[in-house]
C-alpha cells in the first residue's frame, strides 16, 4: 500500500515544530493518505487569535469591498484552473478522503466554485444590502443619519465534513464581512479549509494573517483547552454539524456570543401533472436522480421524498421506474462510495421497513443494488430516508395534499425542488413558504445552490455584521462646531 502524508491547517505566526500533531488516516484502493492536524494549547490559540484579529485591522479592514471579491474572485479562477496546483490537490485528494467518486467530486467542485467569481459575489453583496457600500463606510440612511456595517471581531467556524470545499461558503462570507476568523476542520475532510487560505496568501499576500485553520476532536471540542480559549474569546461562531453537536457547542458558548446553528435539514421534491408527459417524465426523473446521486445526499438540500402526482399520461410508479433506472445509470458513471458497517446497516434497516410495510409499499430494483427507490401509492409522511442513495418516491391525487404533511416537519424544512407550471409553481411556493419551506428550486438543482440563496431562510451576510448609526440628532448638534459655523 502507498503511503501519502499532507500536513494540514493554515497557523500564522506559529511554527510546525512549536505544534502537536494528530494524524487523521484516510484509505482508498490501495492508497493510505495520512492528514496531520494540529492540535494547540490554550495558549497558542490565544496568541493565534490575537494575531489575526491585528492583521484584520491592518488589512481586510481597510480593504473595500470591490477589493476583497476581485481578491477572492482571483482566487477562484485558480481553483476552476484544472492545471493549477490546488486544484490537482483538490481532485486528487478529496475523493480519497471523503470516499466519492472523483468525477462526481470534479463536477461537483467546478459547479461550486463557479458561484464565487465576482459577478456572483456582487450579487451575493447586493442580495443582503441595498448599498453595500456600508461595508465600507458610513452611508445616508433613508429615515435621517448615517449607518455603517461593523464585522465580527472574532468569527469562528466549525465545519462538517459530509460535502468537500463546504467550508469555502462560510470562509467567503467571512472575508465579505471583513472579519478576522479561525475556521475548525472537520476530521472527515480536513484539506480544502487549509488549502484555501494559502492560496488566498499567494494571491493576496496582505491577508496571509487575517485568518488560521485548526483543528480538535469533535466539534464542541469538550475538553480541549485550546477549543475553550478559543470560544471564550469569539464574539460570532457560525456552526455546521449535526442536531446534537450543535446543541453541544451552543450550551458551552458564554451568552454573549452570537452563534449561527446550520444542522439537520429535510429536502423533498414535487412532481405536477404538467411535467408527466412521456417526453417529459423521463427528464425530470433524469434530473432528480442527479439531485440524489450528488455526494450521496450527504447535503442539507438533498431530496429524501418526491411526491408525485396523478392524472397524467405517466402515473407516479412509472415516474418511480424511470427514477430507478437513472440512478441504475448514474451508478455506472459515479460509483456510490463504500458504506461503513453502520451505513450498510442502516441502508438495509430502511430497505427491510419498506418491505415489512405491506402491499402499500415497494421496493424496487435488486436489494443488493446501490441505490434504492422505495414507492407508495399512498400519502406517506415526509420522513429522512437511509441517505446513500435511497429515496422515496408517492403518489399523490393532488399537489396540495403535500403541504401539510410537510408542515408537521417544519423544524426541518429547507428546500423543495418543484417540476410544474409557472402558475402552479407560485401557488405552491407560497403554500409551502408558509409551512416552513425556506428554498424552492428547479429538480435537478437541488443539490446545486445559487450564490447568495438565504441558508436556511436566513440571511448570509446580514447575520454577521453589528449595524452602527449615526442619528440625525448628531449630525444636528455637530453643525454648531464645524469651522463654518462663526
């Protein structure tokens, strides 16, 4: 077996040899990758985080906005180069540790990374404030005055580790909010993070000590001294992560800190009579299965359920079949990647309650396949299903009927993807915006969202900032003072 070792993190100021290591083994067809990450002291992160937070005030914070995204934009048009040396890192090692097939991780990394070139940004900016230039300075406010728009003085991310290069989301955000950060890895993909900011260094040498990438076990990092000095001296943390680790981290934060909980979210897809035909059907199936097939569900976008409905020239189980065989497709293109023992199991536990339901209920295509497509002609409930590429697919007399079922789920609503006419999609949209749903996109780009789309019905950019005003009262009373005034 080959043995590979990449020492991850990006620490300013502190020196390999100063640092205590952990070694995260990764192994993948006869190839032993071994990710060093580091482990400081409660000192070190102390010091760690004073650093940034001085170079922050040197340099991103006198940066404008325009500057920062022509900076990050830069960036990005290395990572999208297939020939730059980050990217060949990228393709070569994130499938070996995240497990998915490197197509489907190129793919999916050049779809990502494309909604971050300037024009995208720009819009991402404009889409959380009518004048960005607020960023940047104090701007006229409409009912009298002046506001301006004041980062976090210290951001700290935690990252999951189900999708690679998720962290760039939250590292962007951060920079478009001037914000000194510290970023944790997540143990499953403890590369990109890392990557990111040296390369940001190399474009922009000014920023190299605005930001660091660390490391601890766990996300709440219970016991970990360095984990601890840190949260103790963040005024924001944004999180991602599952129910229970976020529940952890936020009962150990001091009530001060604004925390930004992203977790456990449930997808689902509507299929409408208008998109039933047979030239139709089979494409919207085609679509949906990419929305499953992409990084195994493993995104809080991801569908779990398509309802689909009555009455056209394709009922729901032929949609159902045509959903199969695609995924039967996909399977040949990108391989699902090996389960753990506890995935297999899980997958099978969820095969073996669609078979014990009865006659209401199918599982279609082999057992042992992939990929699994589980079909009822009857209302079922909006329920995760097994994730890896199991999916449900019911049948339903009208659209409508799906709105409530999806409103006992509200806690976990996030994006619906919808194949109907304009009319219908509207109608939907605001029966399902009013039950909790906070996405609606096309089948097929689910799994693939916009630039700036408010996660989780929140806003990206807005949430970070502290807004200072400058009342009108002020402005009045400093008129008396200024030079002209005698």
């Amino acid at each position: 077996m080959t043995t590979r070792r990449i020492t991850a993190g990006y620490l300013p100021g502190l020196h390999e040899d100063e640092l205590q290591w952990q070694v995260l083994p990764f192994e993948r067809e006869g190839l032993r990758l071994e990710v060093s990450v580091p482990v400081l002291s409660a000192a070190q992160m102390q010091a760690l985080a004073q650093r940034v937070r001085e170079a922050a005030n040197c340099h991103l914070r006198t940066m404008t906005v325009a500057e920062i995204i022509e900076v990050i934009d830069r960036a990005i048009a290395r990572l999208l180069d297939r020939n730059d040396p980050y990217r060949r890192e990228a393709e070569a090692w994130l499938p070996v540790v995240s497990g998915y097939d490197a197509d489907m991780v190129r793919l999916g990394l050049t779809g990502f990374f494309k909604t971050f070139r300037a024009a995208q940004l720009r819009r991402f900016v404009a889409e959380d404030f009518a004048n960005p230039a607020v960023l940047d300075g104090f701007q006229p406010a409409s009912k009298g005055g002046a506001v301006r728009a004041f980062g976090p003085d210290l951001l700290v991310h935690s990252w999951a580790g189900n999708v690679p290069a998720l962290s760039l989301w939250s590292l962007v955000c951060g920079l478009l909010v001037k914000a000194p950060a510290i970023g944790k890895l997540a143990s499953a993909e403890p590369l990109f993070a890392g990557w990111f900011a040296r390369l940001l260094a190399e474009v922009h040498p000014p920023l190299a000590d605005c930001l660091a990438v660390v490391w601890w076990s766990g996300a709440g990092g219970i016991g970990d001294e360095g984990a601890g000095a840190l949260y103790a001296q963040a005024d924001t943390v944004l999180a991602y992560g599952g129910n229970q680790t976020l529940d952890a981290l936020r009962r150990r934060l001091p009530v001060t800190t604004r925390f930004l909980p992203h977790g456990h979210r449930l997808g689902f897809g509507l299929v409408g009579a208008a998109a039933l035909d047979t030239l139709k059907a089979p494409a919207v199936a085609r679509l949906a299965a990419w929305d499953v097939m992409r990084y195994d569900q493993q995104g809080c976008y991801s569908p779990h359920v398509f309802y689909v409905e009555r009455g056209a020239a394709v009922p729901p189980r032929a949609f159902a079949d045509y959903l199969a065989a695609e995924l039967a497709n996909l399977q040949r293109r990108f391989a699902r990647r090996p389960l753990e023992l506890e995935e297999g199991t899980a997958v099978a536990r969820w095969q073996q309650g669609v078979e014990w339901a009865g006659d209401d209920q199918q599982l279609l295509g082999p057992v042992d396949a992939c990929w699994s497509v589980a079909y009822s002609d009857s209302l079922q409930p909006l329920a995760p299903t097994a994730l890896y590429r199991t999916i449900a697919v019911v049948g339903v007399d009208s659209l409508d009927a799906v709105v409530p079922v999806a409103a006992a789920q509200r806690e976990y609503l996030q994006t619906a993807g919808i194949a109907a006419a304009p009319e219908e999609l509207y109608r939907l949209a605001g029966l399902l915006g009013a039950a909790g749903v906070t996405r609606i996109s096309a089948i097929g780009s689910m799994s693939m969202p916009e630039a700036g789309w408010h996660h989780d019905g929140r806003f990206n950019l807005i949430d970070l900032v502290r807004m200072t005003e400058i009342e009108q009262s002020a402005e009045a009373a400093a008129q008396p003072f200024a030079s002209y005034a005698d």
